[in-house]
C-alpha cells in the first residue's frame, strides 16, 4: 500500500509539470480571444491525437459510458470556464484559486467515498488552504475568479469519479472519451457564437497546450488508480511552484516573501506526506511490540 501511494504521488507531481504548461500556453493567447473556439479546437486536436494511441491499445471499450458521459461534460464547462480565467486574470491568481481543487478532492473524499483521513492528511490540508489564502490575498472576487473556482469544483469532482473507474480500464480510453463525448455540447455552444475567433495562431496554441494538457490527463488517470483521493491529492499542489516558475522564465513575475511562505505551506506537506506516514506507521509498530 505505502509503495501505491509513493507512486501516486510521483505520477501526480510528473503530472503537474505539464498541468502548468498547459495553464501557460493559453496566457499565450492574444487577449481579445475566443474561449469558446479555442475549447473546440483544443478538443477536436485532442481526439485526432489520441486516436493513435487508443488504436495502438486495441481500441478498448468501457463498461462505465454514463460516468464518462458526465466526466466529458461537466469538464469541458469546467475547461472553458478555466480558460476564461486565465485570459481575464493574472497566472498567479489563477493558479491561487485553482488549486482550492485539492483540498475539494479530500473533501469530497470522505463525503461521498467515504475514504478516511489520517491526522497528518487533515494538519497538510489545513496548512494547504492557509497557503492558498496568504498566496491570494484577494482584494476583489470578480467574475472571472467565480469562473476559476467552480473549474475547480469541477475539476475536483471529475478526479474523484477516476475512483469509479476499474483499474482494468486502459488510460487512453477514458482520456479519449473526456474528450469524445463532450465535443457536441462543445460545438453548439461555438455555433451560438458564431463560430468567431479561428486563426492558424490560436490552432498552434491548442495544438501545443493540448499536448501538455493530454500528457496531464493520461498522469492523473494513473495515479489516482494507485491511491486513494485523499492519500495523494496534496499533490497537486506542486503545480503551483511549477506555475510560479513558469510565470518568472516567460512572464517576469514573481512571488514576495509572503507569497512564497503561502507556497511552503501548500506544497511542503504534499512532498513531506509519504515520510510522515511512515514515520507514524513505524513508531505505532513499535508501541505494539512493546
């Protein structure tokens, strides 16, 4: 079990590499954009690009359509809603807001999965939400911050369905069909609009942040197959360094000193978490044996 969970982690933290990469390129869209298209072409791109892949697996089905049905959906709403963040809000903030996400996977966890914390799981995720406030230090909540915070809601439930699914089930099935299914709810709404805001740069950008966000995906699908949510959801916080990074090498931006106080208490429990359980678990085998 401890060995699940140290791969679980690794495979999440790999994971939240590409995640920020993903959040970059789209800082990289000219400003006046269309969420909406550039959604579209980011999952049409994604479809033609796992298709490879599915077919190399032997094009494997599932049993669970319903529950990918509902993950496809509810997480292109969470994606345009992401995307609509991150064209209206600085990176950093964004990225303060979105990573609430974990803490809603370790709640939602014990809610409606009944998976149960340890004490040390609960102290990281009380440590974690201070960060995120010390980090954030809103001095508004706009439209645009509502968006980032119900993706994260979304993007909270939709890791957690991944429980659901049986370890049997191949990864780029369930990647393919999150972006399958949902792609019709995805073209009404870019048909609404008009179809307004193609161009070969936006495409270049989907095609790149789409890559990034597949890698991503594929990650997540295995680590949370490894462990429980509540086990390894700290994890993602380590995408909120990597964001950080990102942001000074292409951006200029940087954190103060508070600022990266906020950041040591998000991601320093995710990295310390593995050692600390087993710390607790030998000290309880050697009051048995006592």
């Amino acid at each position: 079990m401890q060995r699940n969970i140290l791969i679980g982690l690794g495979l999440l933290l790999f994971g939240n590499v590409f995640s920020a990469l993903y959040d970059v390129s789209i800082k990289w869209l000219p400003e006046d954009s269309s969420a909406t298209m550039f959604l579209l072409l980011r999952q049409s791109t994604a479809i033609l690009m796992m298709l490879p892949l599915w077919c190399y697996a032997g094009c494997p089905r599932t049993d669970h359509l319903k529950l990918h049905f509902l993950r496809s959906n509810s997480g292109s709403i969470g994606g345009l809603l992401l995307i609509i963040g991150l064209l209206s809000l600085p990176l950093a903030t964004v990225s303060s807001l979105f990573y609430s996400a974990p803490l809603m996977i370790i709640v939602m966890g014990v809610l409606f999965l009944k998976e149960r914390l340890t004490r040390i799981q609960v102290i990281a995720t009380i440590l974690g939400f201070i960060g995120i406030v010390i980090i954030l230090r809103p001095s508004e909540i706009n439209i645009a911050g509502l968006a980032v915070l119900l993706a994260a809601m979304i993007f909270a439930a939709n890791q957690l369905a991944l429980r659901k699914l049986p370890d049997s089930e191949a990864a780029s099935t369930t990647v393919m069909l999150y972006n399958l299914l949902s792609l019709p709810l995805v073209i009404i709404i870019a048909a609404v609009q008009g179809f307004t805001g193609f161009s070969w740069y936006v495409l270049g950008v989907a095609l790149l942040s789409n890559s990034f966000l597949l890698a991503y995906q594929l990650f997540c699908v295995l680590a949370y197959r490894k462990a429980q949510a509540g086990e390894i959801a700290v994890a993602e916080y380590s995408g909120l360094l990597f964001c950080v990074f990102f942001g000074w090498l292409w951006f200029d931006e940087w954190l103060d000193g508070l600022s990266w106080f906020g950041a040591g208490l998000i991601v320093l429990p995710s990295l310390l978490l593995p050692k600390m359980r087993l710390a607790l678990a030998k000290r309880r085998l050697a009051i048995q044996q006592l």
